[in-house]
C-alpha cells in the first residue's frame, strides 16, 4: 500500500471517529436534558408472562433517556472507546469490575427467578447503566457542559411543574412528552393534604414528586458550579435559573429530596473548605444564591403551612399514616426474603412478584423504598456484595480527594451530589429500579470518578480532532 492511500485511510478512520465521538456527545447532552421524563413505550416481548404482573408500571417498556443513553454509548464504543485506561487505574479497575458483574448476576438469576422475564428485561436496563457509567468515566465531553444541559432539562420541568401546581391539574402535553394525566381527584396521584383538601403536588415530566425532587436536588448542588466557572456573562441567567429549580423542589414537597439537598450542600460546603476553595467570588456567589434559596423557602412556609403540617404530621394524616405502614411493611417483607434466600435472592425485579409469597392474599407490594434491602433481596449476598464495592470505590476516591487535598470546585460539588444520591437511597428505590434515577446515579459516578474534571464549558470529548486537522 503507497504512502497516498495509507494516509487517506487514516483520515477517513479518523474522521470516523471524530464522528461518533460527536454523535456520542450529541446523545449524552440529549441524555441529561430528558434525564427525567417519564416517556416510555411498552415492548411486547415474545414468550414474557404478562398476566403474571399484577403491577403494570413495571411491565417491559423503554423510556426515551434510554433511547438516547443507548446511542450514546453505542457511538462511543464504534469510536475505540478512547480513554479505556481511566477504568484500569486504582480503584477504577475494581469499580469497573463490581458494576459490570452485577447486570451480570441479575442475568443469572433468571434460572431461579419467580418470574424470569423481569430478571430478563432488568438485566438488560443494568447493562446500559453500566456501559452509560464507564462511557461517562472516560468521555471527554466537560461536567460544565452536562450540568449546563442537565439544568436547561429541569427548566423545562420547572415551566410544566409551575403551571400543574397553580391550575392543580395536568397541563395537557400527553404521552408525546410523557406528562401524566394528574389531577388531585386520582387516587393513584400523589397529592399532600389539610383535612379534607388534596394539594397536587408537582410532577412536571416526571413519573413522580420524588424522581422529580431527586433530580432537583442534584441540580441545585450542581448548577451552582456554573455561577462560579462560567464567565461574567453568564450569570444574570444562571441566578434566576437556580431559582426556579429551588423553588420547583419545594414544591414537590418530597421530603426524601430535601433532606438529600441539606446533606448535599452541607458535603459540598465541607469539601470546598478542605480544598481551600471559598474565594470571595465563591463566597458572593453562595450568599446571593442562599439569600434567595431563604426567601423561597419563607414565601413557601407561609403559603402552604397547613400541607406541610400534615406532611410532617404524619399521625394526623391518614394518607400519611398509611404511606409510613406501608414502608414499613416493605422493610418486614424484605428481611424476610432475605433469610429465606440469603445467597441467591429471589432474583431481580422479582421483589414485588415474591412479596405476595410473604403475604399471601395481599396485593403485591412496590419495591421497598431502601436500595442496599432491595439489591439484598433480589439479588442475595453476592449482588449486595458487588453494590457495596461500587459504593466503596466511590467513598475511597472521595477520601484519597479528602487526603492529599486534590479537590476542585467541581469535584465538591460532585460529592455533594453523591451525597445527596446516598441519602435518596435510603429511602426511596428509583435510583435502582426506574431508569430516569438508575440514569441520574450514573451519570453522578462517572462524572465524579473521572481523573481530571474540566471546569470550563462546552468542548468535543474527540481526542482525534486535532489529529485529523495536523493531517493537512
């Protein structure tokens, strides 16, 4: 082969992979902004028993973030995978291995699962999950650039969210953009009460209050590192922005996402001063953004006092009262599956199928509101073994940050995040078992787990660019 053709094949390889790596940033961008839509189709799956789940959210669908994550990582992987070496340094390699053994182990269980089609169709989500975390590790495209789209998307909830919340029924947008037809009548809509009034609370896009919350919360940690790492320009846009999201996020009255944005900010605040962070910028910044975070939350206090005396009340409110039962019962059912299957679990998703083992007669319970019970439970010792080491390596890398005082404003603000996510995890399950939260504690860790976290905004992650252009 001449010196000519050779060189046209490397540019041609090259521009391929410029590329993919494009499409693959175009996709992960289009991932965070619809990050927690609720659209979804069902799949009709051959040979998958239907009439067996009695609990229709959970039957086989794919939702538009996954559509969206899946081109991402697929274009990533045409491109070479650049970077792969972030996943084998220190606690990458074991990081790396835990997540992809457990979609694995979920796999597994199908051979002794209640009902193998939801282990099946299960092991699948987790297997884009993982392949969405080990792209976001080694991809290129800046935390800047995601947070930036990942607030624009909770804009768009937040346009949606105001408006359900003051008309007190659903906007009209449908299943083309994935709303739900809420209103506060439906007994299956999630409200708060005062007596006999029923408030909607607000759902935007999402699936539920508390999805939504969680995503807020993540967002109000990290939209603050845009005020701080963007130019001047920016920021008359980015303050009233803050603000909308704060105030959606109480609105969403999710109790589990305002304690996670307490713990989220409290970590982040506590990393910024071990890093020596706060300048008088930083310091501006937090305070104009604190101000109107208390503003907000004293205008909501006193507007809404009588749901929130309920909502902390739970004894007075029957809703309430029973919500708390149920949790409970979850928890008592989980243990149970636990003794009995200690080492295999009942398999995964099976949680709900195998409750109605544990209470026969009663309706079958949603996934317990704890994800280390919930992993524990379907997918034994093992599964719960592997989540730990996935845990673990993120704590690890947040310590040897915390040690050597290799800390950024991003990477503060990133465990804060982490925080947060930690916090939902103990008491709610969509981190685990909806792809909108799976998604959000993905796209977290890799960002977090990446060796060096540009600060600055928007940039091709295709390595391969500048190469091409010295090839002419």
């Amino acid at each position: 082969m001449n010196a000519p053709i050779a060189l046209d094949l490397r540019k041609s390889r090259l521009y391929f992979r410029w590329l993919m790596l494009a499409a693959s940033e175009a996709a992960l961008l289009a991932t965070v902004f619809v990050l927690a839509w609720q659209r979804n189709w069902p799949i009709d799956l051959p040979g998958f028993d239907y009439a067996s789940v009695r609990l229709t959210h959970t039957l086989p669908t794919v939702r538009l973030v996954e559509v969206f994550a899946g081109v991402a990582v697929i274009a990533y992987l045409s491109a070479g995978w650049p970077h792969r070496e972030r996943l084998t340094n220190g606690a990458g390699r074991l990081f790396t291995w835990a997540l992809v053994l457990l979609p694995l182990a979920a796999a597994l269980s199908t051979t002794w699962s209640l009902h193998p089609g939801l282990a099946v169709v299960q092991s699948v989500h987790m297997m884009l999950w993982a392949g969405f975390t080990l792209m976001i590790v080694c991809t290129d495209v800046s935390v800047g650039s995601i947070v930036a789209m990942f607030l624009a998307g909770l804009l768009a909830h937040s346009a949606v969210g105001f408006l359900q919340v003051s008309l007190q029924h659903f906007v009209g947008l449908g299943p083309k953009f994935g709303e739900l037809p809420v209103t506060p009548q439906d007994t299956w809509a999630s409200v708060v009460t005062a007596g006999p009034v029923r408030l909607l609370r607000a759902y935007g896009l999402s699936g539920h209050p508390n999805v939504l919350g969680g995503h807020l919360a993540v967002g109000v940690v990290l939209a603050w590192g845009i005020l701080v790492t963007w130019p001047r320009v920016w920021r008359a846009l980015i303050v009233p922005a803050w603000a909308a999201i704060w105030a959606l996020l109480l609105l969403t009255f999710s109790r589990s996402a305002w304690l996670a944005t307490v713990a989220g900010l409290l970590i982040a605040l506590l990393l910024l001063v071990r890093g020596r962070l706060l300048e008088r910028r930083i310091i501006a910044s937090s305070g104009t953004l604190a101000v109107i975070a208390l503003a907000l939350t004293v205008w909501f206090a006193a507007t809404f006092s009588p749901f929130l005396s309920g909502r902390f009340g739970a004894a007075a409110q029957p809703l309430e009262t029973y919500s708390l039962n149920q949790r409970a019962e979850m928890i008592g059912v989980a243990i149970q599956l636990i003794a009995t299957y200690p080492f295999s679990g009942v398999g995964a998703a099976n949680y709900s199928v195998a409750s109605e083992q544990v209470t026969p007669g009663h309706y079958p319970l949603n996934s317990i509101h704890n994800v280390p019970l919930l992993i524990a439970s379907e997918q034994g010792v093992p599964g719960a073994v592997l989540f730990l080491i996935v845990c673990g390596c993120l704590i690890w890398r947040g310590w040897t940050r915390w040690r050597s005082r290799a800390l950024t404003v991003w990477s503060a603000l990133l465990a804060g995040a982490l925080a947060a996510l930690f916090v939902i995890m103990v008491v709610d399950s969509y981190l685990w078992t909806a792809p909108q939260g799976a998604l959000l504690w993905a796209l977290v860790m890799g960002c977090w787990l990446r060796q060096n976290s540009s600060p600055g905004g928007a940039h091709f992650g295709a390595s391969g660019i500048s190469e091409t252009w010295r090839l002419h």
